[in-house]
C-alpha cells in the first residue's frame, strides 16, 4: 500500500498522508514518497499549488517510533525530517488541512506549510516532544515561534498545552477554522487562487518572503524585493493583465 495517495483538482495537488492505521506516522518511506511526488509536480505546468492532508482522524502523529529510536547520528536524526522539509523548500504554494491530531514532527508538516486551515471539530496540535523525553527536532522550535509567539511556544513545548482549532487560529497558528466536513474544498478553493497565478512568479514571491529575516531596514526591504519585481514585469503575464485592467477602468469613465 502507497504511504501517500494524490489526486489533481483545478490545478492543486492533493497530497494525502496513507497510513491511518498508525496516525499517518512519519516513515523514511513515506518521506521517500513525498519527495518523488513532489519532484514530478513541481515541473508539471498542469498543477500549481498543494494541499497536505491525513486519511482517517488523524492528520500526523509524529515520527515513526522505529524509525526514531533508530536513529543513532545526526545524519539518520535528519532523514526522519526529510519529507516536511521537503514540503517547506517546495516554490509551490502549500496548504496544510489539518484533519485531526497534528503530534510532534506531524505538527512539523503542519509548520511546513506556507498556510494551513483546520476542522473545527477534529483538529488539534500537539507538540509532546518532552512527553516522550525528546528534545523537539526538525527545527519545530523555530519554525513555531516565527509563526506563533514566544507565549505559545513555551506553552505548547514546554508546558504542553494542546490547542484545539480555534485557539491555534487566535494565536496566529493556522490561517482558518471550516467544518470538518467542507475542510478539503475549502483548502482546495484557497490552493487554486495561488495556482491560478502564475506559477514562476508564485516560487519568486515565495523566495522574496521566506527570506525576509535577513531585512532590518526599508531601504534592504526594497532592494530585496526589486529584482524579481522588475523580472516579473518582463514577463507577458503582466502586461496581458495590466492591459486588462486598464480596458476595465476605461470602460468605467
């Protein structure tokens, strides 16, 4: 049985997390999958954006406990974390759906993810590192306190404290909270505004804000951001949507 399953609408790839039977838990193979799924969308003109999520009520439950104990130096220690790095270096537009428990590194995918939404019933997130006598790994220290603040941080990773959906959107976490039962249509939905766009500039943008931590000052803010501004209006797609835009204004005169 695949570890992942796929599926395409409107130009979004749909990337299913397949093992519920163990909580869709993080396996060098499924991270092997991951990355093979990844290589062949991220040249396909046919799909634009992602959606991450999990088959039955659980979205992830962190690394496979094999799999971790398993890993004896730093090298092996990173393999465990090659799949969500691998959706967090992707230049398509991400969307986490998070349909259940998001554990450990399964709150990692989540972290991932450029933006993620979640069911309002189903979803929690679980950091539980040092429940299990762990050291939080795969930059989930990181990666959660440059989304959320450093309150949260301490209080999920340190102090253990779960948040439901509707507390992870109030601290920043997620980006909305859906019915469970409309939670893959309304990522898809959000997914195909960034595939409608142009795919290259979409990796461009990504790149321009993902590295905005390197700024300090608005004179760096628009010397990083000029290049591929001036490389993105060389490109026909927006002299064909500047002239639209101007037809419409004329036509409103």
């Amino acid at each position: 049985m695949s570890l992942i399953t796929t599926e395409v609408r409107d130009r979004v790839g749909i990337l299913t997390l397949n093992d519920p039977d163990h909580r869709n838990a993080i396996t060098l193979a499924m991270n092997d999958e991951i990355g093979a799924v990844l290589d062949d969308w991220e040249v396909d003109d046919g799909i634009g954006a992602l959606v991450l999520t999990g088959a039955g009520r659980g979205f992830c439950a962190g690394a496979d406990l094999d799999d971790l104990m398993a890993g004896s130096n730093a090298a092996e220690m990173k393999a465990i974390y090659d799949g969500f790095l691998r959706i967090a270096h992707t230049p398509l537009p991400t969307v986490g759906a998070v349909n259940g428990a998001a554990v450990g590194a399964g709150m990692n995918m989540v972290l991932a993810c450029d933006i993620a939404i979640a069911g309002r019933d189903y979803a929690k997130f679980d950091s539980r590192f040092l429940q299990i006598g762990i050291h939080p790994g795969g930059g989930h220290t990181w990666r959660l306190r440059s989304i959320a603040n450093r309150s949260t941080t301490m209080a999920m990773v340190v102090f253990n404290q779960i948040l439901r959906a509707d507390r992870a959107k109030d601290v920043g976490l997620i980006w909305e909270v859906v019915d469970d039962a409309d939670l893959i249509d309304e990522a898809v939905a959000l997914a195909a505004v960034a595939a409608g766009q142009a795919k290259e500039l979409n990796a461009r943008t990504k790149a321009s804000i993902l590295t905005l931590d390197t700024i300090v000052e608005s004179n760096q803010a628009v010397d990083h951001e000029v290049h591929p501004q001036l490389w993105s209006m060389s490109q026909p797609t927006f002299r064909t949507l500047v002239e639209s835009l101007q037809k419409n204004i004329s036509s409103k005169e």
